[in-house]
C-alpha cells in the first residue's frame, strides 16, 4: 500500500459541533425516530435507528439513497453508524451528546474511516464537514424553532 493510498482514518476526519438549545433527549431523539429526521435531513426511511440494525434512507429528490449499520446505540449519549454500507467505500459516523443541562444540548459528529488516495479523502472529507453542518444547522432550526429550512434539499 503506498502512502497516498493508505487509511488516513487517524489523521483526517470530518469533525462538526454546535449547541442545540433543547433537552438531550429531544435532540438524540431528533437523530433516531423517522418522525422528527425526516423533517431537517432525507425524506423517508426504512425504519428508526435501532441498537445492531441496519436502515435505508432516502433522498427522493435526487433519487440517492443509503444504507447504514448502527455501530452502537446509546441512549442520550452517542450514535455510531457505518455509512454508505453498499458502497466500495464506507466510512462511519459518530454523533456524541453532551447534556449541557439548561443550555441545551452540544452535539459532536464524527465522520472517519475513509479509505481512499489522499485526493479523494480531501475531498470526502470537505463535502462531509459541510454536508454534516448543514444537518446540524438544519436540526437546530427545527428543534428550537420548529422551522424546516430545506436546507439539504436546497444545497444541490
């Protein structure tokens, strides 16, 4: 393996945060109840996000779909998923959520694992950070203020 095609999985990640204004368990539930994801981030799923399952999820617009592995599932506290499992090259996904009491809720996310020539994962890792804010600013608006923004539909 040389080196631009080594796993660069220790050294570059998409990494996003930002504080939430809700109760942590709102927010986690925001990320695993079909309900409430379908309003800030894809349009329809297979199901909820569930402790060693698997889902799809869909973006009708564009007619793009995905599916993800949980990892693990942790009540209020961390979601870790692998992403794009069909693909020639998954990566995986790490929400944390630190309960921040009255101020709401800081949410963490993670995208690592990518595994490709270094010109790719530059690139992966540019369209993951910014595809990832816009979820996170996309979930905010919707929990503190019960606006959908179509701010992922409105990015292509």
């Amino acid at each position: 393996m040389t080196h631009e095609q080594m796993s660069l999985d220790d050294h570059i990640v998409a990494k996003i945060e930002l504080l939430i204004r809700r109760p942590v368990a709102q927010v986690f539930d925001a990320f695993v109840n079909p309900d409430v994801i379908t309003k800030f981030w894809f349009n329809r799923t297979s199901g909820p996000l569930v402790a060693d399952g698997s889902v799809k999820w869909f973006w009708d617009l564009y007619e793009a779909s995905t599916t993800v592995r949980v990892l693990a599932l942790e009540q209020d506290k961390r979601i870790y998923i692998e992403w794009d499992v069909d693909s020639d090259n998954p990566s995986r996904v790490e929400w944390t959520f630190e309960d921040r009491g009255a101020d709401g809720t800081y949410v963490s996310v993670v995208n690592s694992g990518f595994d490709s020539d270094v010109n790719d994962v530059i690139d992966q890792v540019v369209d993951s950070t910014g595809g990832f804010a816009l979820v996170l600013a996309a979930a905010k608006a919707y929990l503190e203020h019960g606006v959908s923004l179509n701010i992922v539909a409105d990015r292509f």
